[in-house]
C-alpha cells in the first residue's frame, strides 16, 4: 500500500463511525462504501459498527439525570496538588546538587589522603609530614540584601542573603506570611533585561520558613531579585 493509500484508508476508516449512524452525506457515505468493497478490515469493523448504531436509537435521553457537577474544590484541590508537586521537584532539585557537591569535596579529600601517603613512603618512616588530609574547601561567603515587601503584602522577611557559586546564584530567604498553600516563583532579573527563574516554593502562612532559590546566571550578571505569585504580582523584589 502507498503513502496515498495509507493516508486516504486511514480517512476513510475515520468516517466509519459517522456512515454507521447515518451523519454522512451522499458523495461521502459513496466514498466510504466504495471502500468497503474492497477493504476487509473497515468492512469488519463497520459490521460492529453498525449494530451498536441501531441500539442507540432505542436509548431515551430523558432517562439520563442531570450530569453531577465536580467538588466545589476540586480545582483548588488540583492547584495545591501541582504547587506541592513543583515544590518537592525544587527540593529534590536542591538536594541533588547538595550530594553532588559532597560527592565532590570526597573525592577532593581521597586524593588529598592519597597524595599525603605518597609523602610519607617518599620521606620514609622517620620522615615528618605537616598535614596528612586534605582541607575543608571554604564556604562562599554570604553577601546580605534587603528585601523590599509589597505594600500591604503579610510578608515579613527575617533574612535575605546571596551566595556566589562557580554555577550560578543562590537566594537564601527566611521568611514568614506567605499565603498558606500559595506557590510563589523566584527569579533573577541580569544586566541585559533577562528575567531568569529560580526556583518555586509554597506558603505556610504564619510559620518561618527557609528557602535555598538558585538560578544558573553568574552573580555578577544579575541586577535584581524578583519573588511573585501565581498572579504575577510582586511580592519581594531587592535591586542589586
């Protein structure tokens, strides 16, 4: 069979449906006929078809009840669902990168271990070495922001603070009053316009909270912190 073929069967066995209830007009239900003559397999299932199309007209729609209407909070429901489900992808998120830079300074540290062996055998028994594991790698210093809150917004910010890694930038907030159940998007607007996003997190209302927000662009680039809700409004926002 033909590309054409494939395509004009795969059309054709489209309409059955509607030629075994009757909606088709006369060229189509002619076209659709034609086929059946000489293709076994749309023959066959317009013969199932068809049956099924007689019984619907004994159907009486009157028997049928009001279609139910669904939980007034279904939606809500649906809503909190996705931002608890975008929340835990961010802290999975974080964590990985978290294991990743552990599993990073290990592997510093075993070699640093091993290089202080081969000091020792190289001196011999007698010989003196001054440090024989490899050091902590500093902690990046934490650069302090202020956060501007919106104007009557509940948001109380105890803490905000910037962290410049070889990767990108992270956003360190403690906070409390963000609307309970309410998903809330970090970004990071650089020197060129860009508004990059940072992460999500989801409200608690009136307990404290700590989020760790990071965006791959480089501290250097970035000129503003911008923090919104799901309707865009500016909750937090800090020019750099």
């Amino acid at each position: 069979m033909s590309a054409s073929d494939d395509t004009t069967h795969r059309e054709l066995r489209e309409l059955l449906g509607s030629f075994a209830l009757g909606h088709l007009d006369g060229p189509e239900a002619a076209r659709v006929r034609a086929h059946l003559d000489g293709c076994a397999q749309c023959r066959a299932e317009a013969d199932d078809l068809l049956p099924l199309a007689d019984r619907l007209s004994l159907v009486d729609p009157r028997a049928f009840g009001d279609v139910p209407a669904p939980p007034p909070a279904l939606g809500e429901n649906v809503r909190l669902a996705v931002a608890r489900a975008r929340a835990d992808r961010d802290a999975d998120e974080v964590g990985r990168r978290r294991t990743e830079a552990l599993a990073r300074r290990r592997r510093g540290m075993v070699r640093g271990l091993a290089a202080a062996a081969v000091v020792v055998v190289a001196l011999g028994v007698g010989g003196v070495v001054g440090r024989t594991t490899a050091p902590e790698p500093p902690q990046p210093p934490l650069e302090a922001i202020s956060l501007e809150v919106a104007q009557g917004d509940a948001v109380s910010v105890d803490s905000a603070d910037l962290v410049a890694h070889t990767w990108g930038v992270e956003l360190r907030i403690v906070a409390d009053g963000f609307a309970a159940g309410e998903t809330f998007h970090a970004a990071f607007r650089t020197d060129d316009g860009e508004l990059v996003p940072a992460g999500e997190f989801l409200g608690v209302g009136g307990e404290t909270m700590t989020c760790f927000l990071q965006s791959a662009s480089l501290r250097e680039d970035v000129t503003q912190v911008v923090v919104t809700d799901d309707a865009g409004r500016t909750v937090l926002s800090s020019d750099l």
